[in-house]
C-alpha cells in the first residue's frame, strides 16, 4: 500500500503499459470486438436487404494505446492507474461505423439494441443534440461477455455510429482541434462549428433527395 503512494508518475505508467498490453489483456478486447463486428456485419447485410441498398459504408475498430489511455486519464483528472483505466474508460475498445445516410445511423443502433446477448449499458445522442464543438455521432457503450476458463467479464466496447458526412467533419476536427487546449484556436473551433451546421444541412437534403428517389 506504502510502496504504491511512493510510485513516481513515470512508474505508474509504465506499469499500466504493462498491465494494458498483456496478451491476456489485448486479447480480451479483441474478442469483444470481434463479436461485435460480426454482429454488425449480420445488421447489415439484414439491413441492405430490408432496404434494398448498403447501409453501413465502412467499420473501423481499435484498442486504445496505453499512451492514449494515459493522455485520456490525464485530461479527466483521473488517477493514471490500469485498474481506473478499465473501470472508468469506456472506450478501451472501439468501433467505429460509417453509414451512408444520416437515418441509417438509428436503424443501426436499434439493431444493436434488439440484440439479446449483449448489453447497451450506455447511449449518447450527439445527433440530436450535438455537442458544443458540432460533433456528431450516436454512442453505444455495449457489454460484451468474455468467457476464458471458468470466468466470464463483461467487456465494453464503445461504439460510435455516423454518416459519411459527420464523419468527414469528425476526422477533419480531429486533425485540426479535437484536443487542443481551450482557446488555443479559438477561431478556427467557431468556424469549424459552423461547417458542421453545414453539413448537417447538406446530409438532411441528400436524404430527402434519397426519398424523393425512393418515392419515384
Ligand atoms: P480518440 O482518440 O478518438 O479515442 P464518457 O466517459 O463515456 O462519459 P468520453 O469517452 O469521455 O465519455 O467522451 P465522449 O463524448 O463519449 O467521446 C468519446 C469519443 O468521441 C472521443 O474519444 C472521440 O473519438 C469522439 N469525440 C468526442 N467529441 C469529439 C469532438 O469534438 N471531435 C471529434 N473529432 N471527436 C470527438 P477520445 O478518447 O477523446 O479520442
């Protein structure tokens, strides 16, 4: 317990590093991943045919860097210690999916909601009501069971679901603000807001075409 106060900074990330990449560790989130993709490629492919065209465009996923988990831990004034890192961080394992038009994002989600074998244990609507910076996207944070030996843990997996066009602005934010100090490019952030306004103009009318076209 004494031993642990006195660990310096520098240790303690080292030891959550270690603790994080154990293959045990990884390999636990890349199953939960798993699982999920596979689920995702079933909505889809049941999802084109109810719709008669692709809804998902793209699937990414990855586990979070120890550096990326101590940087995340740091910003939230958190304790830089693996055991906070899984217990508070829901996005140790994340999935990203691109659809192609902005009501694809809600069939997919209710999808994944209709699933009996896993849990949505969290949901942010950064769609319907976006966020100060105008990102937008739905969040699932989804239990998944892992079962090795005689244990089973229930490993969440963050998955964010967008258009192809909040998507464009989401990567484009994060290359230019996403995590920049407040005030930093104070500027640049409300201009960047604005497009977001734009393209959420942009993506309502393209799906309004969509219908049009579908109604024909
Ligand atoms: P990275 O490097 O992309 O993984 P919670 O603890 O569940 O309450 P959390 O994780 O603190 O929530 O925040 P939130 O709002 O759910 O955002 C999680 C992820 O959404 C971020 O992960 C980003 O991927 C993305 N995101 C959120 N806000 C923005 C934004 O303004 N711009 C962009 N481009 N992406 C955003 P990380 O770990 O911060 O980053």
């Amino acid at each position: 317990m004494e031993k642990q106060k006195l660990q310096c900074p520098e240790s303690r990330q080292q030891e959550l590093q270690k603790k994080l990449e154990a293959p045990m560790v990884q390999l636990r989130y890349a199953y939960a991943i798993d699982v999920i993709r596979a689920k995702l490629r079933m909505i889809n492919a049941g999802l084109t045919e109810q719709n008669r065209r692709q809804v998902i465009r793209s699937m990414s996923s990855r586990i979070k860097s120890a550096d990326s988990v101590v940087k995340k831990l740091s910003r939230k004034g958190q304790e830089v210690t693996y055991r906070t890192a899984v217990s508070s961080l829901n996005d140790i394992a994340g999935i990203r999916v691109v659809c192609y038009f902005c009501d694809d994002i809600y069939q997919v989600a209710d999808a994944v909601r209709r699933q009996s074998d896993i849990r949505v244990l969290k949901e942010k609507d950064y769609v319907g009501s976006p966020k100060k910076s105008g990102y937008q996207s739905i969040h699932l944070i989804v239990g998944v069971p892992v079962t090795y030996e005689d244990r089973t843990r229930e490993v969440r997996v963050e998955l964010q679901i967008r258009s192809f066009a909040m998507d464009y602005w989401a990567e484009l934010d994060t290359q230019m603000c996403y995590k920049k100090s407040a005030g930093q490019i104070e500027n640049v952030e409300r201009e960047i807001r604005g497009y977001s306004d734009v393209i959420a103009k942009v993506d309502n009318k393209m799906l309004e075409l969509r219908r049009r076209i579908d109604g024909m």
